[in-house]
C-alpha cells in the first residue's frame, strides 16, 4: 500500500533552497546527513526533497509539486507575512475544479501550488 510521496525537485544551489524553504516558507531542514548535493526540508507531514542540478535553467524548470492544506486562506497569510512572493498568476482563487489554492516559484523556479477542497 501507497503511505507518503517526498517528491524530489531540482537545486541550483543547498544554500540558496535552504535558506527560502526555512526562512520563507517555515520549512525545517530535516537531512539526516549534510550530502553536498542533497537537500530534505519538511512542514507538518509534508517533505520535500532537493537534488543539485548546477546547470539547470529555472526558466527551462518544469518541477511542480501540489500540497494540499486544511486551511490555504491562514497558509497564504502566514507566507504573505514571511514576504514570500506568490507567483503573478498564483493568487489565492478557488478554481472551478473546487479547489482554493494559490501558487508560488521557488529560486529555481520549482512550482509549489498549495490547495484545500471547498
């Protein structure tokens, strides 16, 4: 049986992701071991997982991963106060699929949407 996903998305730089994943968006690092080029951050039951890609082009990114979350309005005003930027076209909306969700771009232009059912 299916009991977790830890989706794994392309770094340019651990320090960079590091530093936006904990200091915007109240991740923890929870890496077990400090690998070079592996990166483990996580909130409440989510983990994320990072592997380093030196010469990726965030404008040639595609790495999107969805959260959904028991309360996006309370999760999208915790990140607005932290002045983590949400994507132009990712503001809060409930969409016609019945879902409120919201959009943001990591440094490497990883897409994170974070969603609730309405």
């Amino acid at each position: 049986m299916l009991i977790q996903a830890n989706p794994k998305l392309p770094m340019r730089s651990k320090t960079a992701t590091r530093e936006y994943y904990t200091q915007q968006l109240g991740f923890t690092d929870v890496s077990a071991a400090d690998y070079d080029g592996y990166l483990i951050v996580e909130k409440d039951n989510i983990q994320l997982h990072f592997f380093i890609h030196p010469t990726l082009d965030p404008k040639e990114n595609y790495g999107q991963v969805y959260i959904r979350t028991n309360d996006v309005v309370s999760l999208y005003e915790a990140l607005q106060s932290r002045n983590a930027a949400i994507h132009p076209g990712g503001q809060l909306t409930t969409q016609p699929w019945g879902q409120k969700e919201f959009s943001l771009l990591d440094p490497d232009h990883n897409l994170l949407t974070f969603g609730q059912s309405v």
